[in-house]
C-alpha cells in the first residue's frame, strides 16, 4: 500500500486578499439578486416549479404524452414571467 503525498501550497497574500475580495463581491451580487425579485415572480417561480413536477409525475405514471404537454408549459410560464416583469419595469420608468 502506497503513502499519499501531501502537498503543502504557500497562497501569496495579496492572491488571498483578491479571493477575498471576489467572494465578498459573490455574496453582494447574491444579495442583490435577492432584492430584485418581487412578489409576482416567487408565483411565477412557484408555477414553474408546480409545472415541472407534475410533468416528472405523468411521465413516470405512464402518462407520457401528458407528461410532455404539460412540460412544454415550463418555458412558457417562464417567457409570460419575463414579459409581465419588463411591462411592469417600463410602466415604473414612465
């Protein structure tokens, strides 16, 4: 049986302080995204969801033409979510 080798990496301080601050910009970003979703699209994240799981359920019954009609409702639900949250966006910049 062999021994693994350990390799010891010496991280220069600033290649740590960029790291640093890169995941800090991460966890802004995420932050952010946070606080651009409204109510509207938790539904329409909530539709998806509810859209896709039956979709998995018919198709795994037996219902496999079922199943991929109401799949196909995914994206859609997802484009009708785009475009009511750009119409809202334009309707507040007027």
């Amino acid at each position: 049986m062999r021994a693994c080798p350990v390799f010891f990496v010496v991280i220069e301080s600033d290649v740590l302080n960029r790291a640093k601050a890169l995941l800090q910009d991460r966890i802004i970003l995420l932050v952010g995204v946070r606080a651009v979703l409204m109510k509207s699209d938790y539904f329409v994240l909530a539709s998806v969801v509810l859209s896709l799981t039956l979709s998995i359920w018919l198709w795994f019954s037996g219902y496999k033409e079922a199943g991929q009609f109401v799949g196909l409702w995914v994206p859609s639900i997802i484009g009708m979510g785009i475009y009511i949250k750009i119409a809202l966006r334009r309707k507040a910049l007027k």
